[in-house]
C-alpha cells in the first residue's frame, strides 16, 4: 500500500498530464459532502462568514454572543442543545462537521466550505471542463443553490438562518480565512475525455433540476447532485487512465476517439445489493471492475513510465515537477524501490492496483454504487437504492422505455447495466475472457436487464405496464 | 338450453380460456356485463358515446377483458344498424360510422396512423395494450390517452370531453365484476351435468355441491369471501377462468376425500388463485370446539341444521370416525369443516371473519371507512416515530424526510419534517376505469393514498397502498441501523412526500420540526417557529 505522502507527492509528480482525477494522500477521507462543497467552491467561491456563523452555532455552547440574535425567548442549555441537535440534523446529517472543519449539505451557496477532506477530487473534477462549460454549470449551480425562492420549511429556515446569522458575521467565533474569487484557484486546461462525458451529464442533469429550483423538489436535487458529483469522480478516478492504456494498445486506431465503454465496460450488479459472491452476475460485475481498475493502473502507469529517463538523476527528474516535501519524499521513495532502473515494474511499489481498486471502492461504497463497504468479499460496482435513483435522475428520459436508460449508462459513462443494442460481439468477447466460458455473458446480461427493470418498478422509478413495457418515471 | 352452446361451454371450460376462443353465441351466454357506479352497463354506454361521436380507447393487459368489451360494443352497434368497419391489414377504407381496431398491435403502425390522422373521420373503437399506446412509431397520437391513463390509474378522474374516451380494463377487478355471474351461470351449471353425464355419473358429489351455488346471492357471499383475500392487483379474465374451470371440473371422487366439490377446491384447487386465496384464510386454522366431534362421528343431527342449510349439506359418503388411514382421517375432517362454514356463510350465520386470516387483507377495510385515510396516515407517522402514544395521536400526515446523502451503515442522526398535511387534505381513493365519459364512473381495484392538491388542475401526490407498503409500515422503522430491506419503499415515500410539499397545503408551514434520535432511546422532537428569530415551540 503506497504510503499517504508518496501518493500524495505521486498526484502532484502526473499532474498536468492527461490524468485528472488521481487518489491523493487520504483515499478514504472523501466523502460526498466534502466533494460536493469543493465542487462548488471551485465554481462559485466559498461563502466567508455566514456558513461559519452556523458552524460555530452547532457546537451548543451557552456563550455563543450569536445565540440571542437568533433565537427568541429563554436560553438554557436545553434550548441550546435541541438548537445544535436541529441544526445538525438539517446540515450536517451526514455528519462531516467537525470543530475545526466542516462540509454541509449545500441548501444555500452561503453554506459552502472550504474543507480541505475532498482531497481534492471536487477541485479536480471542476479542472476536467472548459471554460465554457465551467460558465454554464456555474450559473446553473447558483440558480440551484438559491434558497431564497424555495417555499418549503427547510428552504426557509435556511434562509433565516443565514440573514440573522450574516448580520452579526463580525462577531462569529470561526473565522474561514479562505474567500477565494470565483475561479481563481481551479487551472483550466482542454477539456478532457472523461471532462466531456461528466459535463454532459451534470448539466443535462441541472437542467432538469432549474425547473424545480423554486419548489421543495431543490432541497432533494441538492442530495441528488452530491451523489452524483462522488459518482462521477469515482469513474473519474479510472476512466481517462484507462482511455490511456486503449489508446496505446490500439495504436493503430491513430486519432479516433474511444467510446465510454470501449474505455469502461464495467458490468453494475443490478439486483439488490451486494449480492451472493457465487452468483454468475457478480462473477462477472467483479472480474469486469477488476480488469478496469487493472487498465487504468496501466494506463497511470505509462504516463509514469513516460515521465522516466532512466539516464536522469532521479533528483533532477522529481524536483523538475514536485517541490519541497513532496520532492524530499518522492525522491526517497524512488531511490528505495529504485523505480528508475526499471520503471514499469517498480512503479506498482510506488502505487499498486490495489491502491487504486480501494481509492475508488472507498468513495463510491459512500454513495452505494460499489462494495460491499464490509467483508472481504471482491467488490464489484452495485446501486444502491438511493444511488440509483440520482442515476436514473441525470441519465433516464421521462416516460421512455428503461431500455432507453439503459443505453445512456452504457454510451455516456460506459456502465453494462442490461442488454442493449449497443453491445457489440467485441464487448462480449472481452467479458467472456474474463469470467471463462461457463459464463454465459449475454445471458447474464440479460438476467441483470431484468433485475434492472423489476427494481426500477419496485423503487417507483419506473411504470410497467400490462404487456410489460416499462418507462422511466422521473420525480 | 341449446345442447350445442352447453358442449361449446364445456370444451371452453376444458380448453383455451381466451375470449378469441369463444364462439359469438357463447361469449354472449357468458358475458358479464360490467357495471357503472350507477348501475349502467360498460358497453351501453360506450356504444352510446360512439354513436355521438366520441373515440373510445380501450387498453388493459392481454386476458383482461378488452376483446369481450369489444365485441358487446359492435354487437349492439350493430344491432342499432350502425355500420362498422374493422380494421385489419388487408382492410380497405370504406365508409363507415365506427371504426373498430381490436389489437393495435396486429395492425401495421402506417395503417392506423392513415386512418387516425385523417380531419374527418368516424370515431373510432380501439383496444391495446398500454404499451402498444406509447409505441415512439405512433408519436404524439396517443399522448393524451395515455395520460388520462395514468391519471386513472392514479386515482384521477380526467373529464375532457374533447378528449378521447379511455377505458382502464386492468383496473376492473374481474372477481368482483364478473365472478358472482360466472359462479351462478345456468350454462355453466348445465356444462358441468354434461361433464359428469359423460363420466357416467348421474347425481354427484360435484353436482349435489354446484347446486348450493345456483342462488345468485350465495354466488355474491362466496365472491365477497374471495374478493376479501386477493386483495388489490390485477387478476385477469383468464385467471379467473383457470380458478372457475378448476372449481368446476377439477378433483376428482374416486378417492376417500372427494376433492371434486368447488367448496374444497376454493381452498385446495390447482389454480393460482385457489393457493392465494388458501395463503389467505388459511381454512386448516378453522377452529369449530362445539361441533368437530358431531362432524368426526358423522352426527348430523346435533349440527341442529335449518331446512334449507341441511338441503344444502353434502355427504363425503364416508365419515372421518369410519376411516383407517390417519391421512384420511384428517383430510375428511377439514373437509366437513370447511362445508360446514360455508354453509352458515351462505346462510348468514356467520360472517367470514370465521376465518383466521381475513383480518390480514386491509384493503377493503381500508377503503370501506370514512376515517380509514386517519389511520394509514397514523401507520406513516408511527413508521418515523417508531412509536406514538394515543394522547399524542396527530390525524394528520407527517412529512419526515432525512437529509443523509452518503450510504452508512449507522443513520442519521435526526430526521427533518417537511410539513404536515392535516387530515382533511388526506383521502384514499381507488383507481378508476372511465376518462373523459361524463358522470360515468367505475372505481379501480387498486388502492391510492393521496393529498389533495391546492391547484385543482395538478394531480393529487398519491402512492400506491401495496402490499410492500404495508409490511414495511407495519415492520417498523430502525433508528439505529440502516435496513436495507425497506430502502425500496422508503425511496417511494419519500418522492411521495416531496410531492405533497409541492403541491398540497400544508399546516403550519413556518414551523420546521426535526426528530432527533440519539442512539436506542426513541426519537425526540424539537420544533421551532420561523419568524424574526427561531423560537422554540413545546411538542406536548
């Protein structure tokens, strides 16, 4: 397992090539709420005082001077407490709020945090878009994360909250010395493959959600678009290094750009989760994430190798990428493997297949799309109730037959989640070489389309009806 | 009776119990006409309303009942001189004042799509499947039908008269439709004296048993007792037709328990509907201290029998006492009990609470009481609670939500209401058959608990009163761990919730209320006054 700051050292060593997203130093640390916050900072900016005003009211302490600006009548320790516990269950249900940090769940572009636990994914997923699609996420996103409109409760005691709490901003306890401008901390390079394929999603997503941006509906988009966005860098976390390692395996293809699932492939179990481990869907919802993770190690792996000039001296090599501590550790690491003296192989010592595979088992077993977060059993990529319903939310038609989502997992973010037209005998064949030939694989396909559809009408995310034709129901 | 109808009835019983198989004469011999809430027959007034000109699409799952539908329709029209033309492939346009397609989906899309496109058209009569309606070949045409559909189907009466009639068959449930017809029917009667004639028996068990059946209000009690344990959802035409040739001519009495009487085969038949309905009322729980051993010995006379139930009373030809095999014993034993019930069913001395599972179907109990909406919403609230004492007892509906986004093992640790609904803004509905068809009006089988929009015009947020429904709100919710087996429904409720919030009114909507749960100990609630400040509010 490579070591916190030798992959952290290692992130910063690839950055700027084609690799976006890569684990950092803390791959379980991530959470949802952190991403979600750092993804919007990134876009809007952070909200300086109001969110820590509120920070500092959730820790019940009798001396807060805020306390009487906002709550009218008594106060006692009671009173306090049953504050705290409100405010807790509201922002921080998820319960990433700690006395020196924090990351809520964004009911208002007031409440954004600077956290730094996202290890960075949010940043990165931001830096994946163009300018122009930074511009159009950004303007959807503060539509979306304005409160002031919505007529629920939730939406209101939010807004509450923040006035009463931002006219006596001068007297909060925690101070939050980041307030960066819009933009100013996110470099914005091309766009990258996998960039395309999140923006498309997101913002077909967004678009959906800006018409209910005035009804209660914003608060349940709001833990939508958090799933998602974690989703997403979970794929992220494979997906162009894969692209990588296709692109150089078929060469010959010269400059044609691969499809999401030429790149991913990955089979989803779609039954409930997790499954039975002998259960064919799993074997090969399994062996398919495996042979992912497996490409994408190739693929950082090459980018790495790229970097390496065995005739270099390993110090010019690092310092001419990475400074200071990172440099230090770095350099050491590659004089304790001798990485340089043959890069390719040495490099897993530096950061294994492993490392990857529970990088992104760790932040997409948050959002219920891969486990099982406990056993020793192989993890495979799954859907959680609630994750597949945020799926169904950005990828599904309303009122289109199922299959019609279906194919937008398989097309847009390269997920086998039943049979679809756009399967072809190539796809087939390389799942049959993973799970041997008493895997029927189009027939397990088949068997997780069906899973698929009786879930969809179960959960209400889908209608059937009496000749079995099943459309998408979105709420 | 015509020998050849009553033959006809038997192989039908015998064979395929589609309504394509029926000659015209039979299906009219056993057409169970549908009845209107007010007491008018289904397929008068639809040949009416196209007689005034109004299109009618009937859709419905394959063996529901659309064919038979049909053909009532263009018998009367036809009997009221009006021309029809049906469409098939080969069909060449002619005048006509009706239109009929029987299957849209045998018909090529371009050919329905010249005809339905055309500005000045007779109306037409088409029967699909929901699924052929939305076929993307047919785009836009049948878009407004198939929302009027869903709005049926969700409790919603559309009345647009400008709109094309929808008839939902799916929704009509054929047991309670169509059963007490079937079970009384002369010809059916006569087909099964046919069938046992044939078998060389001329007086037995079967036919002594059917005769209990003949009065049309014993065939409505028995119909009641089955219609009380299916429950809602939908049981097809050629469902039922399977249950009522097995009840019919099912079993056999060869051996020393005849298992040819429908009173056993009800129970203990060979259809699916025979085994739920077993599930159900679990008839082996029949519980009878003071007369099991009169029955054991064959003791009728301590049975203390009216004139009419002991003209009813079949004999087994044997008695449990008389018999040497313990399996016989028993299985004669249950037998007797099961006859005896049903016969003071039938005749009115008892009610079928008798049997031990009837209290579990709530369906109808949901849907035959003016405050049944108070208790449902109580069942939602004690799920989020976990628990409710009477004198905190709210009629209205809570609107829990959790605010959690990441998957853990352990949750939240409190839950936010989005408001609350009080009763009168509740109702529960059944699902309907009739869009756009006047004051016409037929309720559905199955059942929807909703809120009443404030806009008239926005259907009510409504969810289904499933059965998963009702185990998960009967089971609990856990406060500490997440279980996963209630993920499903929850996700429903939730979207159910979210609806409501949208569009119905709520009560004290500055009021934010949260329950807040701190390890095993029940939740607590805290709630607090939006105004200037937040004022904390005593929750009694």
């Amino acid at each position: 397992m490579a070591q916190s700051k030798i992959a952290s050292a290692l992130r910063k060593y690839l950055k700027g090539s084609e690799l976006r997203i890569l684990p950092g130093g803390n791959p379980s640390r991530p959470a949802p709420a952190h991403i979600m916050n750092k993804f919007c900072k990134s876009l809007i900016g952070n909200s300086g005082k109001s969110s820590s005003a509120i920070h500092s009211l959730m820790y019940a302490d009798l001396s807060n001077s805020n306390l009487p600006k906002v709550i009218d009548g008594a106060i006692n320790a009671d009173v306090v407490q049953d504050f705290s516990n409100t405010l807790h269950s509201i922002f921080n249900a998820d319960r990433r709020s700690f006395p020196s940090m924090y990351s809520y769940l964004l009911l208002s572009k007031d409440l954004i945090s600077s956290d730094p636990s996202d290890d960075n994914y949010g940043q990165a997923l931001v830096e994946l878009f163009t300018k122009e699609q930074i511009d159009s996420i950004q303007v959807s996103l503060i539509e979306i994360l304005d409160e002031s409109k919505s007529p629920d409760v939730i939406s209101k005691f939010t807004s509450s909250l923040l006035k009463l709490t931002t006219i006596s901003k001068d007297d909060t306890s925690v101070d939050d010395p980041v307030n960066d401008p819009i933009n100013d901390s996110v470099e914005i390079a091309n766009a990258s493959a996998f960039g395309d394929v999140a923006y498309e999603i997101i913002s077909h997503g967004l678009e959906r959600m800006k018409v209910n941006r005035d009804d209660s509906t914003r608060v349940k988009n709001v833990q939508r678009l958090s799933t998602m966005l974690s989703g997403l860098v979970s794929l992220g976390l494979i997906y162009d290094a894969a692209r990588i390692h296709e692109s150089i395996k078929n060469a010959p293809r010269g400059e044609m750009e691969f499809l999401p699932h030429e790149i991913l492939g990955i089979v989803c179990f779609t039954g409930v989760p997790p499954g039975a481990p002998r259960d064919v869907r799993i074997k090969l919802a399994t062996a398919s994430f495996s042979n992912a993770i497996e490409r994408a190690h190739k693929g950082i792996s090459h980018v790495f190798v790229s970097y390496s000039d065995p005739t270099s001296d390993v110090s010019e090599l690092v310092t001419k990428r990475v400074g200071g501590e990172d440099a230090r550790n770095l350099i050491q690491a590659f004089n304790d493997f001798d990485v340089l003296s043959n890069p390719e192989i040495n490099f897993k010592k530096l950061f294994s297949e492993s490392d990857l595979k529970r990088a992104v088992k760790a932040l997409a077993g948050k959002v219920g799309f891969a486990g099982p977060i406990k056993g020793k059993s192989a993890t495979r990529m799954f859907m959680e109730t609630s994750f597949l319903e945020t799926l169904v939310y950005f990828l599904g038609e309303n009122n289109k037959p199922y299959s019609v989502f279906v194919d937008n997992c398989y097309t847009k973010l390269g997920l086998i989640l039943g049979s679809t037209q756009f399967i072809d005998d190539a796809q087939v064949a390389r799942l049959k070489s993973l799970v041997g030939r008493n895997n029927d694989v189009k027939k397990t396909i088949a068997y997780l389309d069906e899973l698929l559809r009786k879930r969809l009408v179960e959960t209400g995310l889908a209608q059937e009806f009496s000749d079995g034709h099943t459309v998408i129901r979105i709420v | 009776m015509k020998e050849k109808l009553i033959s006809e009835a038997l192989s039908f019983l015998k064979g395929a119990k589609l309504s394509e198989a029926m000659s015209r004469e039979l299906q009219n011999a056993l057409y169970a006409p549908v009845l209107l809430e007010n007491g008018e027959m289904l397929h008068v007034v639809l040949a009416e309303k196209l007689q005034e000109g109004r299109d009618v699409i009937v859709t419905g799952t394959a063996g529901g009942g659309k064919t038979m539908l049909v053909d009532q329709i263009v018998a009367l029209l036809k009997n009221n001189n009006r021309t029809v033309l049906e469409i098939e492939n080969s069909s060449e346009y002619t005048e006509s004042n009706v239109v009929v397609i029987r299957d849209l989906t045998a018909i090529e899309t371009q050919l329905c799509i010249n005809f339905i496109d055309k500005k000045r058209r007779p109306p037409f009569l088409i029967a699909a499947n929901e699924g052929a309606l939305m076929s993307e070949d047919f785009g836009e045409f049948f878009f407004n039908s198939i929302k009027d559909l869903h709005s049926l189907q969700s409790g919603n009466i559309p009345k647009d008269e400008q709109s094309a009639i929808v008839v939902d068959m799916a929704a009509i449930d054929p047991v309670q439709h169509a059963l007490p017809t079937f079970l009384s029917s002369e010809l059916l009667h006569a087909a099964v004296n046919e069938f046992e004639n044939n078998a060389g028996r001329s007086d037995s068990i079967r036919t002594h048993a059917l005769s209990q059946l003949k009065d049309p209000k014993h065939a409505k009690i028995i119909s009641s007792l089955i219609r009380e344990s299916l429950g809602p959802g939908e049981i097809t035409f050629s469902k039922l037709w399977d249950f009522i040739s097995d009840i019919f001519i099912g079993g056999t009495e060869d051996s020393a328990v005849p298992t040819s009487p429908w009173f056993w085969r009800i129970f203990y038949g060979e259809s699916k509907i025979s085994t739920r309905i077993s599930e159900v009322l679990k008839p082996d729980f029949l519980s009878l201290p003071n007369i099991s051993l009169f029955l054991y010995k064959g003791d009728f006379q301590n049975l203390k029998f009216d004139k009419e139930q002991g003209a009813m009373w079949v004999s087994p030809g044997s008695f449990p006492q008389n018999e040497d095999s313990s399996d016989n014993k028993n299985q004669l034993m249950k037998w007797m009990k099961v006859q005896f019930v049903i016969i003071q069913l039938l005749t009115n001395v008892i009610n079928q609470s008798v049997f031990v599972g009837s209290r579990v179907s709530r369906y109808s109990s949901l849907m035959g009481r003016s405050d049944s909406h108070i208790d449902l919403a109580y069942s939602f609230n004690k799920y989020f609670r976990n628990v409710l004492t009477q004198g905190a007892k709210y009629t209205g509906l809570e609107l829990w939500v959790d605010l959690m986004v990441e998957r853990r093992q352990d949750r939240s640790h409190g839950i936010v209401s989005l408001g609350r609904v009080p009763a009168t803004g509740l109702q529960i509905v059944p699902s309907r058959v009739l869009a756009n068809c006047g004051d016409a009006d037929l309720l559905g089988s199955r059942v929807f608990f909703q809120a009443k929009s404030i806009d008239a015009s926005t259907p009510n947020p409504s969810i289904e009163v499933s059965s998963a429904l009702l185990r998960v709100l009967s089971s609990g919710k856990t406060l500490k761990k997440f279980n996963r087996s209630n993920d499903d429904v929850e996700l429903s409720i939730n979207n159910f919730f979210f609806s409501i919030a949208n569009s119905a009114a709520l009560e004290r909507s500055d009021v934010l209320s949260v329950l807040h749960i701190r390890g095993n100990e029940l939740p607590t609630e805290i709630s607090w006054k939006i105004d200037n400040k937040f004022k904390r509010e005593v929750v009694s």
